[in-house]
C-alpha cells in the first residue's frame, strides 16, 4: 500500500451535453483521476456520485465498476486489442455489422479520418495483421477513435487518445469527435489530455 497522495482536494461536476480537458503535466494524476471515475482504483477518501447524487462509495466496489462501465467507454493512449481485423477492434455486436445507420455513420467517420486506404471493400474483414502489427501507432488510434465514434455509450474517456497523430490528423479527430451526430445533448466527453487544439474545442479545462 502506498502512502503517496497523487491527488488532493480534487471536487469536479461532469454533466450532459458537455466536453471535459483534464490538463497538467505528465504525473500530474490525470490517468489516476479517468481511473478513479472508472472505479479502476478505490480512493482513498472523498466520494464519486452518478446520475441521481447517489453515492458510489456506498455500494461495492464491483456494483460500481459495473453502473459505471455500463454507461462508459475508455479510449486510451495504448489500446491493445487481440485479432488481425478490423472487426476485432472496433469490437461491434454482431448485429450491427449489418446496421444501416451504424455503416453510413462507419463510411462518415472513415472519410473524416482518411483512413480510406486501410479499409478495404469488405470493411469488417480487411486484414490488418496480427494484433494490428500492418499499422501505425497513428492508424490504431484512428481505429479506436472510430470504435469511440460508432459506440452508444453515454460517458467516453479518452486518456491521451490522439498522442500519436499529427496536427492535421488531430485536427480531423476534433471534427469527427465533435460532430453533432456523435456529441449530443446526453453525452460527456472526457478528454485526458496535453493537446491544446482539444483543451482549446472542450467546454470546461479542468487542470491537475
């Protein structure tokens, strides 16, 4: 057990409809707060509350993480995923596959991306290598920004999740990102993060 304090009198309020930069130097406790929301690790004191003011810390650890992963996605700095496809990473219940809004909202966010080259004809099954071995560092993010972009969930955590693009592909990132059919009125977009163009689009810069 560790006695070190890597963050003290934090208090914040995440809401609707709103998009979040959390900022500060690397070690600065930005992970270790996306972490705590996600109830990946137990504070060590204060209290975590969700929808109605219910407490989180009052229930079990497990009930947490599960109300809580229900609602949310985390993109993060180095996603690993298992597979050679592009199915494997965006992760889709089968069914969606086939989803008429689901495909048009995939061709969208792959344009905006130009990532046109990487997805061939059959999108789900273009082969890119064992555990994406065929693709940059910048392409897998791109990949799980789309993942992040296709998903319905209600709260999206992206710790350092565009470190590895370019500032013209960061750029298109914002765009897809905060585009009104992904960001509505009942999403929270959590954004850990050292880039200044997505501290610069976010509603509310919180700094660590």
């Amino acid at each position: 057990k560790s006695n070190t304090t890597t963050i003290n009198n934090f208090s914040s309020i995440f809401k609707k409809g709103k998009s979040y930069a959390i900022l500060g130097e690397s070690g600065s406790g930005k992970s270790t707060i996306v972490d705590l929301m996600l109830f990946l690790l137990k504070p060590q004191s204060g209290e975590i509350f969700l929808d109605n003011n219910r407490d989180l810390t009052k229930i079990t650890h497990l009930e947490n993480k599960y109300r809580i992963q229900k609602k949310s996605l985390l993109i993060g700095q180095n996603d690993f995923n298992y597979g050679s496809y592009v199915r494997d990473f965006l992760n889709l219940p089968p069914h969606l596959e086939k989803d008429k809004i689901t495909l048009r909202k995939l061709k969208k966010a792959i344009k905006c991306l130009k990532m046109e080259k990487i997805f061939e004809k059959n999108i789900f099954n273009t082969y890119i290598g064992e555990n994406g071995s065929k693709l940059s560092g910048g392409q897998i993010q791109r990949i799980f920004l789309i993942k992040a972009y296709l998903s319905k969930k209600q709260i999206i955590f992206f710790d350092e999740a565009t470190s590895a693009l370019d500032k013209e592909n960061e750029k298109r990132a914002i765009d897809l990102l905060f585009d009104k059919e992904f960001f509505d009125s009942q999403r929270i977009l959590i954004f850990s993060t050292h880039s200044a163009e997505i501290a610069k689009v976010c509603d509310h810069r919180i700094k660590i």
